[in-house]
C-alpha cells in the first residue's frame, strides 16, 4: 500500500506542499524512525490543493441575520468558510415587484428584524425555530385558549405588526357623513309599535311601508298605493324577497299574504298565527313569519299546501326580529323573552341562545367575519353584542347608552349603523372593527321605530314614532368599486 502511494504521488505533474509532505513522511516511515502514519490523523485542508479553496460538504446559503450560526460551534475549523457569490443589491430587491406583504410577514416571523420583536428577544432565547425537542414545561392556562396563537393556524404571529395585513377586506377611509337627511316625507297613522316591523327596501330599489290599513310604495320620487286591507285587519309586517318580485305582508289576525310587487296581484295566503306576525324574512324561496305566540312558520311559496315546511317552537313571547344568514342554514331569531336563538333550519331545532337584559329586534349578520352575529337589546339592556355562531361564545358587548331599534351592517366596509329609540332618537355608525362611534346623525324626533338598507348598501331609510311620524333617507356608507374590496393573500385559512 505504501508502495502504491509513493509511486502515485511521484507521478503527479505538480508537487504540492501536501504532496511533498505526504512523501517525506512516508520515507521516513520506511527508514524505520517510528514515526507514525500522518495519514490518520491528517487533515482535509492540509491535503487540499493550494490554488483552490475549500469548502464544507454542502452550501448552506447564510442571511445577514443568521450569520452567527457559522460560529455555534466549539471549534472554529467547524463552521464552513463564506462561499464566494455575487452579490444583489439591496436597491434592487427594494425594486422588484417580488418585494410584497408576504415577504414582509416572512422577514418578520423568520428572521425577527422587526424592532418590537427584536426588544422582546435574545439570541435564540424562547424560540423553537432551530430546537427537534420541545422544552419539557409545564402548559398554563393561557395556553388553553382555543383563541390563542398556540391552536392557530397561521404562521403569523397576530401580537405582530403585520396582523393588520391579515385583514381580508380593506376597510376604507370614509368620507365626511351628512349630519341631515337627503329627503323626509310625511308618514301620518304610521303605528307606533316597538315590535313591528312595517319598513322594508328590495332589490329593485323600491320601498314598501306600511301605514294604518294600507301598504304604499315609494321608488324614485315617486308614490302609490299597493294594497288597502280591510277593515279590523291592519299590516303588521312587510318583508320583499331577495329578488324583489315578491312582497309578504303579515297581518294582526295571524294571516300571512304574498303579492307580486309588479302586477300587485294577491298571490297566496298562509293561515297558521293565532295572533298577529310581527315579523317576517325570506330564505330563496321559503318565507317565514315570526307572530306574536312565540312560533316561527316556514312556508314554501312554490308548494300549493298550506301547512308550513317547519315549525321553530322555542320561545314564549312575542318574536320580533329575524335574520336567515347568507350561505348557510341558520336563522337567528330575536324575541321579547330577552332571548336571540340560532335554529338549524334543517331540523328546526335551537343550536345556541344568548341573552339580552330587555326585548331583542336589531339582529343582523357580519358579512366580513362568516359565522357572527351581531344583535342589539331594548331599553333595559342598551347594548350591542356580537356572537360566535360556532363556537356559541361572545365575541363582544358595547353599550350605546339607548334602546337599539335596529342594526344594519354594510355590505361593502366594516361598518354597520344602528338606530336608537328612547333617550336618544339617533342613528349611529359604527366602525365594526373597533365599536367605535364614527358619525351620529339626528333628525327624528321621537324614537326610530323601523330602519332599511338600500340594494348598493349605501342610503339608509328610517321611520319614527309618534308625534314625529316623518320618512327620512340618509347616506351614511360610501359605495365602493370591485377594485377596492381585494382579499389578502395571507388568508388562506380563514374560511375553513
């Protein structure tokens, strides 16, 4: 073997030092010196050419921030010598178009350069990031909450700067609100009930109310009679369906009627309240009334059979607010028990109740959070709460310092309004994120009994009590284009 490498190295065109080395070591092994083989315990540098450098066995690229983890170890021959690259430019990442949010978020999260992050921290201190063992601690109680950053499932950090970048609708900035009314108009004998809902606006920009025995029609200016009912029977609630084409009306004797709200044809009857329906909703082609009794009946108009589809037997007093959700089978249902119940449609059972601390009717679901209800309480109770349809928990409670008579989200920002009764008499927008008070815009004299949206989401019409009795139309959302509600792309998760 020695032989072999003698005449393996004499061979060679060019004599490096290691070469030579190697050989003189060899022959003096030969001569019987006693010195031992340096092969064993030579090292790859000294045996490396000396026109090339040498690197570690694999390229591991370091960042300007990891670059200490070269010298972790506990000798210095251990950490790889720096590769020779070329080097880009901090100017030109800072152009390129590949420079997003997502990149941001990742910079923070991997390599702490933010500065709050970097102040919390030491080197490597409470950080999983390079560890294959977990720490054997004991798990408190902060790590329980489902609600935590521990059960999440984005890598991002939500106590980070950047959480605002997880926000999947831009909420913009809204311009100055008008403090007065765009147009009022008179509304004599229009009832004065608490309980009622006798205002509703459809798809096809048209506006139905209901005063005394008769159901009027409003739409660009423009007025008429829809229906006069007879005498001992008054309206007590009108609700359009999603497509505007058809216009339910229930009534104080416990009968419910469909009109078609272009011919103003009688349609259907349905004959199932014992006393008067207060309120009404529809579900694509399903209506459903909500009566005095407590009992909430479900109809198919499509169906020539009277009997209802579905009875939701729940509560005992008088049902006054209703609000089917927008891509799922629940209906939310407010009554003067103090209590909102969430129904499964398909088996007409309750899935969660909340309470309230006086008679629910402001109800309305968060187009910008699936899953949330937003509710709001009578005189003694003056709150705002939102709820967690999925987990039955509360999100948040607001007191509005006044009875909440309706509540109304925007479909295009994170806004909603609500309209107030006794104390007040005031329609209030809030900034949905924050329940924060934007603009209170006052008019109405008495309490605002009854409050609808228009079809952009961008007029709201309101009626008042007694002596008031006054129709007014407000602008209180701006309309926004296609181009400004984007979704994030860092909320892969968020409707699972």
């Amino acid at each position: 073997l020695l032989n072999s490498v003698v005449m393996s190295v004499a061979r060679s065109e060019q004599y490096g030092p290691a070469s030579r080395t190697i050989l003189n070591a060899v022959r003096a092994g030969r001569a019987g010196k006693g010195q031992v083989s340096p092969l064993k315990v030579w090292s790859p540098y000294e045996l490396a050419s000396p026109t090339r450098e040498i690197y570690g066995d694999r390229f591991i690229p370091l960042s300007a921030d990891r670059r200490h983890l070269a010298n972790l170890g506990s000798d210095h021959e251990l950490a790889s010598p720096p590769l020779k690259r070329r080097r880009v430019s901090t100017e030109s990442l800072n152009r390129s178009p590949a420079k997003s949010p997502y990149q941001v978020v990742l910079r923070e999260q991997l390599l702490e350069s933010s500065p709050e992050r970097r102040s919390k921290r030491t080197l490597f201190a409470k950080s999983a990031l390079f560890q294959y063992k977990s720490s054997n601690r004991i798990v408190g109680a902060e790590n329980l909450d489902p609600n935590g950053a521990s059960y999440s499932v984005s890598f991002v950090d939500h106590s980070s700067p950047t959480r605002d970048l997880l926000s999947p609708v831009i909420k913009p900035n809204l311009p100055k609100i008008p403090s007065t009314s765009l147009r009022v108009l008179d509304a004599p004998h229009l009832e004065g009930d608490f309980y009622l809902n006798l205002l509703d606006w459809s798809s096809k920009n048209v506006v139905a109310l209901a005063l005394d025995y008769s159901i009027y029609l409003w739409k660009e200016g423009n007025s008429e009679l829809f229906c006069k009912c007879q005498s001992g029977c008054k309206p007590t609630s009108v609700g359009f369906n999603r497509d505007g084409n058809l216009l339910g009306v229930g009534l104080s004797n416990g009968l419910v009627r469909i009109y078609d709200s272009a011919t103003k044809q009688h349609i259907h009857q349905f004959q199932d309240h014992k006393r008067r329906v207060s309120v009404l909703t529809w579900k694509r082609n399903c209506l459903l009334s909500g009566s005095r009794s407590g009992n909430i009946e479900m109809h198919d108009v499509r169906m020539k059979c009277v009997a209802p589809v579905r009875t939701f037997a729940e509560h005992k007093q008088e049902v006054c607010g209703l609000k089917c959700y927008y891509d799922g089978d629940y209906l939310a249902s407010g009554c003067n028990d103090n209590k909102v119940m969430v129904w499964d449609m398909g088996s007409g059972r309750p899935v969660h109740t909340f309470q309230h601390k006086a008679a629910v009717k402001a109800l309305d679901w968060n187009p910008h959070r699936p899953g949330v209800l937003t509710s709001g309480g009578g005189t003694s109770d003056k709150t705002v709460c939102s709820w967690n349809v999925m987990t039955g928990q509360q999100i948040s409670t607001v007191n509005v310092g006044s009875q909440v008579t309706g509540l109304l989200w925007s479909q295009h920002s994170n806004y909603l309004v609500t309209t107030h009764g006794y104390n007040t008499n005031r329609i209030v927008v809030w900034d949905g994120q924050t329940m924060e008070k934007y603009a209170s815009l006052e008019g109405h004299t008495s309490r605002v009994l009854y409050a609808a949206l228009s079809p952009d989401s961008t007029t709201l019409v309101t009626a008042a009590d007694f002596p008031d009795q006054t129709v007014r139309f407000w602008t209180v959302f701006p309309k926004l284009n296609s181009s400004q509600r984007v979704s994030s792309c860092l909320t892969l998760f968020d409707r699972i």
